[in-house]
C-alpha cells in the first residue's frame, strides 16, 4: 500500500491553511469520534482548534459506548440534519460502518476517517474508496514498536498477553498483528497468549488480565492496545502486587498511564498525536471545499515513545494526553 504523501505534516498544515481559508466560512462539519475517551478528547480539542483558525462551524456528537450499534444511529442523525458537508470519524468497524458511511456520502456528506479506516485502508485502490483521506497512526507499526519494548523490558523472554478492545476494528487489529509478527519472527523465546476483547470496558480488561495472571504466573509483561486495555491491564497489576514484575507496554499516553509508569508498572507508553489528527482533518476538508484536488489519500501522524527516561522532558512530555487546561 501506498503511504501517506511525502510532504511533512508540518507542510501539509501550511498550505492547507493558506489555501482553505477563503472557502471556509461556507461549510460545516460533523465530527463523529469512537467513544468517550481521553484519545478522542484531545481530538476533538484539535477538530475544534482548525475550526476556530479557519472560521468553520462544528458540530460533536459522540458516542457514549463503543461499537455500530451506537456509532450508526448518531451518524444518521448527523446526517439528517441537512446542513453538514463533511463528517469527520472514526468508523468502529471496518466493515459494517462502510454502508452508513455510503449512505452519508450520498446523501451529499464528504467523509474523512481519522484514527481508524474502512476496508483495508487503501482508499486509491482498496475495497473502499469514497473517503477523502485516512488520518491516523500506522498502527502495525505501533504494535511492531510495543513488541521490541516489552520484549526489552523482560529481557527476551517469558510469557506475554495482549488484551484489546473490539475486534474488526482497523487501529488495533493493526497493533495486535505488528505485534505478533515481531514476537514470533524476532524473539523466539516469548510466548504470546491472548488477545481478549474488553469492548472498551476498563473494569473488564482489569478482571481479564487478572485471570490471566492467575493461570499464568509467570507471566512477564502485558501489552494493552488502547486506553482502556492498558488502564485495566496496570490496575490489574497493580492489585496484584506485581508492579516491577510484570512489565505493561501502554498504547495511548493518558495521564492513568504516566502514572503507572512512575509506579514502575508501564515501561513503554506509546503516544499517538490525536490532536495532530483532528486538526488536520478539518484542513482536509476546508482544503477540499476550495477545490483541492491533490489531498493524499493517506496521512500517518506518527508517535512519540515515552519511557522512564525521557516522560519529564518537555519534548516528549507534551506528547501526554492533556483534555483541560
């Protein structure tokens, strides 16, 4: 698959800016996120930043649990509006989200997907190919990253689990098969077990990964691929008093998971730029409103690798998941 445009972030942002301000003023945008969550907190704190700089109105709406069921009928509320021209989200299903997402974009929406994609994410030649863009994390890589961290953080070996969320879902589908790939193909001597499905519940993913730490106990580390996952999973150590003695590899910096790592509990905690995400998908959509034409079907915003070592330095810090003032 292709990668993201070979221009910067940095200078996506600059032209985008200088070309979408004198349209912008004559759309409006629905901003459709996964769930509440600090991720999708810091998101929106960027949809709503672009917003304010290009003069654009947008309306939130989001979903109070993971999943269709509750993502579908918000979407065609947004949709029946009939004042919105694009909708900014991030599907919760790969596949069963493309139909409402159709339907939207035939009913005159343009859609911009961030954090996570539809079919295979390939929107130039894939199975799904209305979206404007895809904006987010290349999360195979993520999950390639999370796996040398944990494999160093237990020194090569042991037995290790990955708990998640939601299956069928684009973001950590990806960080469990990078994930996997690297263990099996670089570190012999890890065992990985696992992954159980929390459906975005962190008092779930915390009595999971207990189970697991009581049938396996010798288990040396744990990687949890979201919020939630990576909250529950170091409660879990934690309640169990095994902080320093099983390692967790956090997938999103939220503030839950710095201070585990101050606990000697999470060893690696991968940030995403969700508000780089945000922001730049209403450029996409003010850029397209001014006509255009040669927006790269997909963006990787990269990470920021947190550790014991360098989370007190500013330039890293500023990476952590901040949803107030």
């Amino acid at each position: 698959m292709r990668r993201a445009s070979t221009m910067t972030a940095a200078l996506l942002g600059t032209l985008l800016l200088s070309t979408a301000a004198a349209s912008a003023a004559d759309i409006k945008i629905g901003f459709l996120p996964g769930v509440v969550d600090p991720f999708y907190q810091v998101m929106q704190l960027g949809v709503e930043a672009a917003a304010k700089d290009l003069g654009i109105e947008v309306v939130t709406q989001v979903p109070p649990t993971w999943g269709v069921e509750a993502q579908t009928p918000i979407l065609d509320a947004l949709v029946a509006r009939g004042d919105l021209n694009y909708i900014i989200t991030a599907p919760t299903d790969k596949d069963q989200m493309v139909a409402p997402l159709q339907a939207a974009l035939d009913a005159g929406i343009k859609i911009i997907t961030v954090d996570t994609f539809l079919g295979d994410g390939d929107y130039a030649n894939g199975p799904v190919t209305f979206p404007i863009s895809y904006i987010g994390s290349d999360n195979v890589e993520g999950g390639r990253i999370s796996a040398r961290g944990l494999a160093k953080a237990i020194g090569g070996k042991g037995t290790v689990y990955i708990n998640s969320t939601n299956p069928n879902v684009s973001s950590v589908e990806g960080r469990e098969q990078g994930f996997a790939e690297v263990m099996k193909n670089e570190f012999p001597d890890i065992k990985v077990i696992g992954p159980d499905y929390n459906l975005d519940d962190q008092n779930k993913a915390a009595q999971q990964t207990a189970a697991v730490l009581e049938q396996n106990p010798d288990l040396a580390g744990v990687f949890g691929t979201n919020v939630f996952s990576a909250g529950g999973a170091g409660n879990a150590v934690v309640n169990a008093g095994l902080g320093g003695h099983v390692q967790v590899v956090a997938y999103d910096a939220t503030a839950e998971a710095i201070e585990l790592m101050g606990k000697g509990v999470v060893s690696l905690v991968l940030a995403q730029k969700p508000f780089d995400m945000g922001y730049m998908a209403v450029q996409f959509a003010a850029a397209d409103a001014a006509g255009v034409t040669s927006l790269p079907k997909r963006v990787e915003t990269g990470f920021a690798i947190l550790d014991k070592d360098n989370v007190t330095d500013p330039n890293f810090a500023r990476f952590i998941y901040k949803t107030g003032n």
